[in-house]
C-alpha cells in the first residue's frame, strides 16, 4: 500500500510542475511613450542643448502601480534623471507581474528615456569668453604664485588654483643650456565664434 500512495504522489507532483508557468515582469498599460513627451523637457536643459539616456528600473507593486524609481546608468545631467523617475512614478501603469503560481506579484521593470532635442531645435551656443590660469614655478620646481584671468561671464565650478597650492613642489623644468629655468605654466579655455 506504501508503494502506490508513494506512486500517486510522485505522479501527482509532476502533473503540478507540468502545469506551473515560468514568472512574467509586469507589462506596460499603454505605450511607454505616452508616459514622457517632448513637452516635459526641463527648459532649462533644453536650452543648454543637453542631452543623454536616463536608464531606469521601476518597482512595480503587485497592483501595477510604480513604488519606486532608480537610474541605473546616468543621461550625465541630474535634473534629466531625476525628471524621468518623478514623470515615470506619476505616469507608468502596469499590469502587474506574476510568479509562477499566478499570483500577482512585485517586480521590476528595466528601460531607458532617450532625451533628444526636437528636429530643428536651436541650440544656445555660449558667448565668447576665455578663462586663463597662470601658475609661476621656480627653478627648484616650487609653485610660487597662481592666477586667474577670465571675462566676467565665466563661471567655473570651483578655483582652479586649487590644483597649484602655493609652496607645493613638483618637477623642475630645464633650460636648452641643461640648468633649472623659473617658468610660468599657462593653461587657456575659451569658447570663440569664428568666420568659416
């Protein structure tokens, strides 16, 4: 009798895995496209011509509804990045995930929002303007003194000087007789308009 009840159950676990189904992810409601539109381009960014991909991956909750955003690879701006969770979160609906029995479940869906300027879209070149950093370094290789010369509308994110504390010591420089020189390192960034 031991042997036949053992047999039925064996049998009976295996009609159960025939029957089970692989896990499904959540499936978009609608078209993804619809959840960002060109019309939610930060202005701002869109003014400075940036662009980039946001890669995401959204927590689905087992009633479709997004729970959570995360970018899993940067467009390179915040403000796009975190545009694209803050409209995803508000906009994405999904039919909900399942596991292999059926039930719903959480899950986590994974894309990319390509942010890409409109066809025909101008974009703000920035005005001429030039930032200088001169360093002075002595003949012994000791940085002495470090400059900043920049027209007014240049901005930097922080002082370039720095990278040359004053009194830091680095390479010698030699002259064509083969003696230490004092030299001065200049270092030009400027954006321009030229005729071509």
């Amino acid at each position: 009798m031991r042997r036949i009840i053992a047999t039925i159950l064996f049998l009976a676990s295996g009609v159960t895995t025939a029957f089970a189904s692989d896990p499904v992810g959540p499936v978009p409601r609608g078209s993804p496209s619809d959840w960002i539109k060109d019309d939610d381009y930060p202005s701002a960014e869109r003014a400075k011509g940036v662009t980039g991909a946001s890669g995401f991956r959204l927590l689905v909750g087992s009633d479709g509804s997004v729970k959570d955003c995360v970018i899993s690879s940067s467009s390179g701006s915040p403000v796009l990045d975190a545009t694209a969770c803050a409209l995803l979160k508000a906009r994405a609906s999904f039919a909900p995930g399942r596991d292999a029995t059926g039930k719903k479940v959480e899950s986590i869906f994974s894309s990319r929002v390509s942010w890409v300027l409109p066809a025909g879209f101008p974009i703000n070149l920035p005005e001429p303007r030039s930032l200088t950093v001169l360093v002075d370094v002595s003949k012994e290789g000791v940085v002495e003194k470090c400059t900043v010369e920049k027209s007014v509308d240049f901005t930097t994110p922080s002082d370039p000087c720095v990278q040359y504390p004053v009194g830091r010591k680095g390479a010698s420089f030699i002259g064509k007789d083969g003696k230490p020189i004092a030299v001065r390192f200049v270092n030009r960034m400027t954006n321009e308009v030229q005729a071509r």
